[in-house]
C-alpha cells in the first residue's frame, strides 16, 4: 500500500475501505457513523498528518 502510486494506490485505499465499511456492518453501524466518529477523535485528538504513528506498545509488568 504504501509503495503503491496512482491507480494501484486508489485500489488499495478501496480495499481498506471495503474492510471498515464490512467491519461497521458487523457491528450495526453506518460507515457515515464510522466517518462522524473519526472526524470527532481527529479533532480532540489530532489526525496522521504528520506521518507519526503508534508502531508497538511494550507492557512493563511489575
């Protein structure tokens, strides 16, 4: 995906969405829900912007 450019990038990106759209239906919701929702979060909480991302999490037990 992200290697992929033009054509094959606006496949792959329908794919994912394929994936939420059948993940939302899973659970009763609407993907403009999924959609709302998001929007939300990126506003509270920032968006990918910047190309910054969780990569692992590491758990200390103690």
């Amino acid at each position: 995906m992200i290697g992929a450019t033009g054509d094959d990038r606006i496949k792959e990106l329908a794919d994912m969405l394929e994936v939420v759209r059948i993940l939302a239906k899973l659970g009763s919701k609407e993907l403009n829900e999924v959609i709302n929702v998001a929007d939300k979060k990126n506003e509270k909480r920032g968006a990918f912007d910047s190309k910054i991302f969780l990569e692992k999490v590491i758990e200390r037990v103690e």
